[in-house]
C-alpha cells in the first residue's frame, strides 16, 4: 500500500514539475504606457524588429489586433476603450520579422500578455448566428475582372530572404505597380499584392464591419486593385499620408463586380465574437 501511494505521490510531483517548467506565452520584456491628449484622430501602430510601438492608438485597436478581430465581433466594451487613445513603447529580446501572407505575427500573443497584464483585461469567446456576406464568383464563365490577375511570386521565399539581409535595394512591386507580398488599405482604395482570397474577405470584413466569408474558389494568390467611393460611415480614416478617394466613383458593391468580378451575396452564419469580461485603465510609466 505503501508503495503504491509513493507511487502516486512521485507522479502528481513530476506533473507539478513539467507544468512549472512550461513555457508560458511570449511576453515584450519592458512596455511603457501613456494616454495621449493631443486630440489627432489619426494613429500609428508597428516599430523596428526588437520594438513594438503605438501612437494614439484607441485601447479597442490594440484589442482587435491582439485576438486578430473586427470591431463588431467585439462585445462589452465601455466607452473609454473606444475613445481613450493611448501611446505604447514595447521592448523584447526577439526580433519580429514581416510575417508571410497566412503566418502568425508573433507580436500578437505578446500584446495580449501586456492587455492583460497592464489593462487587466478578461475575455472569452461565444459563436452568434448573425448575418455575413458570401465572397463568389459575380460572372457566369466563373472568371476574375481587369483588376485581379493571378499571381506567380513565392513571397514566403522572398520574405525569408529579406530576413536574411537579401533584401532588395527597392521594395518589389508587382505588373500593376504595387507593393508585392503585401495589402494596403486607403479610404475608397485596396491595393493588394500576392495575397490569398481569405486575405481580401478579411479586409472586405473591416470596410462593411460584417463577416464575409471567401466562396470564390479562387485558389493560390492574387493581385488586385480595387477603387470604390466610400461612404460616410467608412472605418478607414481619411489623413494627411492617404490619397483621397475619388468622390464620383462607383460604390464598393459595383465595384467589386464591375473590376474585380467578384459579388457579395447576403446569408447568415456562424460569426466568433469577443466578449469583454472586465478591463481597466492602466496605470501609466
């Protein structure tokens, strides 16, 4: 009997042990906070490789980025976490590395460590059945518009060798004439380099501030340029380093169709949102 207890003794120590010894989640070493009142409307997020950094960026930002949401997939947030904006200066030992299209950022687990730690942030995740949009195929012969042309460049490979310091003297642009292996969103505009499908229903989410899911069946990646008149509810905002967009332009509907040959469809479905248990002001450096 003896034995036997020892047994189980040495095993629930070893398994105390292993789980001390786990890694926990990536986490910046030094992050210094403070609100800004400057009163801008514009804000900047990113940094050099071993610093992540934020300029009078809304705390609701900061939240979508780290769980990799959109504004309307979140819930129970107060008014404050929308309208307070707040600087951050964040330091690591790592270096963070251009991500290749579909990688993980691994600056994301790191902000939701310093959300939770500084802001005491608490979340959990439910499933809604709530209405989304269907990205297909908008013409009969199932082919793409003038603006969308597949794509032959290995950006994984290409990022890889930047990593390296192979990086080119000029950054690669495609035949279009934008940045290769990479999305840029301006207020009427998308310009979108060797990217996948999912990537540009991810960013059509951001715009209509609903769900919208790729059904196109396009496979592999895709350059596109897509221009549209925004309206005035429109989450991309207008500044002074973004083109204006054309205010006579065609609407993001016709657009899509009309450059892209792509159409949503309305449905409804499943959509993940994040609930805000609790968050709090951090206390600033």
């Amino acid at each position: 009997m003896k034995k036997g207890l020892l047994l189980v003794v040495v095993a629930v120590a070893s398994v105390a042990m292993l789980r001390a010894q786990a890694p926990g989640p990536p986490t910046f070493d030094v992050a210094a906070i403070k609100q800004n009142k400057s009163g801008d409307n514009g804000g900047r997020l990113g940094g050099p490789p071993t610093r992540w950094t934020a300029t009078n960026v809304p705390t609701l930002q900061f939240i979508l980025f780290a769980y990799e949401v959109q504004g309307f997939q979140v819930e129970g947030a107060p008014d404050w976490v929308k309208n307070d904006r707040y600087d951050i200066n964040a330091k690591s030992d790592r270096t963070f590395p251009p991500a290749a299209p579909g990688a993980p950022d691994l600056r994301r687990p790191m902000l939701r460590a310093l959300l939770e730690d500084r802001f005491k942030l608490a979340v959990h995740r439910a499933t809604k059945e709530l209405p989304i949009y269907e990205l297909v195929m908008a013409r009969a012969d199932k082919s793409p518009g003038p603006q969308l042309h597949l794509s032959s460049t290995d950006c994984p490979a290409r990022i890889a060798a930047g990593n390296r310091g192979q990086a080119p003297a000029t950054a690669p642009r495609t035949a279009e004439g934008i940045s290769d292996c990479a999305l840029s969103l301006f207020p009427g505009r998308i310009e979108s380099g060797t990217q996948p499908m999912t990537q540009l229903a991810s960013t059509l989410s951001l715009i209509l501030q609903r769900v919208v899911v790729d059904r196109t069946g396009l496979r592999g990646t895709y350059n596109a340029i897509l221009k549209w008149t925004p309206d005035t509810a429109s989450p991309v905002e207008a500044g002074p380093d973004l083109p204006a967009a054309d205010p006579n332009g065609a609407s993001l509907f016709t657009a899509l169709q009309e450059q892209l040959g792509l159409k949503l469809e309305p449905a409804r479905g499943p959509v993940e949102v994040l609930v805000i248990d609790h968050i709090e002001r951090p206390t600033e450096d």
